[in-house]
C-alpha cells in the first residue's frame, strides 16, 4: 500500500494516535501484567469489501514494533460474516492499545469499498464511470478515495489544486458562462499551469452557452433529472466529456447510466457510505 508511505498518511496517523492514546492507555496499564502476551484475531461481522489490512499492520507496529500481525485476507477481498481477517500477537497491553486505531479506520475504509463495490456492479454494463467527489472525512481523503478505488469505482480530483471546476457560484460571481470561461484561460495562462476544465452546468440553455464558447474538457450536469439529461448527452454530441452530478444513488445510479454520460459523481460513496462491522477478539 503505497499511501503509507505518503507524508499526510502517516501524519494523519500520528494524530489519530495523540487523540485516543493522549499519555497511555491507563485502563489496559492497570488491569494486565506489561510482560503478558497474547493472540488476537480481527473477524467480520458482516458480508463486505475489507480494507485497511496492510494499514493494520503499520498501527500495530507504530505502537509496537515486536507485535506480530499475520494478514489472512488482502485489501479488497471480498468477506463474508464470521471470516478471520488477521491474528496479531504481542504484548497484551499494546495489542488492546492499537486495537481502536485499527478497527476505525478498517471498518470505515472497508464500508466505502462495500459502497463503491455495490455501486461499480450496478452499472458494470452501461458506457459510463462512477467517480467519487471531495465530500471526504477530512484528513482521510487520500485513504477514502484509495478506497473508492478498491471497491471499482474511481476519483475525481484530489483537491482545488488538480483540476478547473468552474461551479454555479463561480460562473455567478464571474459575471456568466462565458466570462468565468474567459478569466480561466488568462489565469492559467498567466500562471503557467496545464489543468483540466470542468464547467457545471443547470440548464439546456447554459449546456448551449457552454457549446457555444467552447475551452473546456467536461461539462457537469447538475440536478438533470434522466430525461433531461439524455436531451443534454444528445446536444453535446461528443464534443466533450459528460458528468452527471447531484444526489445520485446506489437506487437511481442505473437510470442515469442508460442515458449514455460519460461519467457519474456519487457523494454517497465517501459520505453517507456504512462502516463495516468487524470485532477484535482474543483468542483463548
């Protein structure tokens, strides 16, 4: 997993371990012997895609670089109820320690995956992409959207930094359509930067306004409902990318799909996406 080796993963981390460790486990330092060793084991409580396995394993030995972790499935694996995810073995304290650091961050990765995989099935047969948007945990972006990934979906941009999305407030506070296009090439041009352009769109009439302009890569279609939206993938005609935006669901996803857009931006698959239940047992 390479986003481990990546600065704001290991950050992120660090907080995680400052906000619920604080100055010691004192609960676990007060009840078991520091030289008592044991074997735990991770177990899903439900059917699902599991990620966080190899982040598990770099938790348990940020606490503890003695513990052993024995990974019995990969991230990604799909798992059912009852399955054994991974043993760990060590210090019991250290063990108990890591033990919420590790099932937070599992689970909640693991149920995006869930969410992403449910979402990819659905429209695995139509001509379009199902991308994820910046509606993320923040701080936990580059893992939530690693884990739209592994379920078969795939990401947007990553921040404001890696691409243009020139949005309805943007447009209005530009003065319009063809204005907010305008200052956005003499920006870029002006700052030497080579980015993709997106424009949000309401409306036939603005999808025209775009048409006639011209200078970007995708158009968004926002809030079109299915019908309208097949009128606007009609109009554009291949002339530029399609994005359907806008409280799209796991249930409606597959209507918008038939009308042929290009791409479809899902904000349920990091935000309203269930963690995954899973349990840290000891094993006797």
């Amino acid at each position: 997993m390479e986003l481990l080796q990546h600065p704001d993963t290991k950050e992120l981390i660090e907080i995680a371990i400052r906000e619920d460790i604080g100055n010691g486990d004192h609960t676990s330092l007060a009840c078991i012997p520091s030289d008592k060793k044991g074997l735990a084991y991770c177990v899903a409580k439900e059917d699902g895609i599991i990620a966080g396995i190899e982040l598990a394993a770099y938790i348990f030995k940020r606490i503890d670089a003695g513990i052993k972790y024995e990974p019995l499935k990969k991230d990604g694996d799909a798992i059912s109820n009852g399955d054994r995810i991974f043993d760990v073995y060590g210090a019991d304290i250290n063990i108990l320690t890591a033990e919420r650091l590790v099932l937070n961050f599992m689970q909640r990765l693991s149920g995006i995956a869930t969410q992403s995989k449910r979402i990819s099935e659905l429209v695995k047969d139509y001509h379009t992409t199902v991308l994820d948007t910046r509606k993320t945990t923040p701080g936990m972006r580059l893992l939530e959207k690693w884990a739209v990934q592994l379920g078969g979906c795939n990401n947007h941009r990553l921040g404001l930094y890696d691409m243009i999305m020139i949005k309805d407030n943007h447009i209005d506070f530009a003065g319009g359509i063809k204005q907010a296009i305008e200052k956005t090439h003499n920006y870029l041009k002006f700052k030497g930067l080579d980015l993709k352009i997106e424009i949000e769109t309401r409306s036939l009439d603005e999808v025209q306004q775009v048409l006639d302009k011209g200078g970007v890569n995708r158009i968004m279609l926002d809030n079109f409902e299915p019908a309208l939206l097949k009128e606007a993938v009609t109009l554009i005609a291949g002339k530029y990318e399609t994005e359907a935006s806008g409280g799209i669901t796991i249930d409606t996803i597959k209507d918008f799909a038939a009308t042929g857009v290009d791409f479809i931006s899902v904000g349920a698959l990091t935000h309203s996406s269930k963690s995954i239940d899973l349990s840290l047992r000891v094993s006797s």
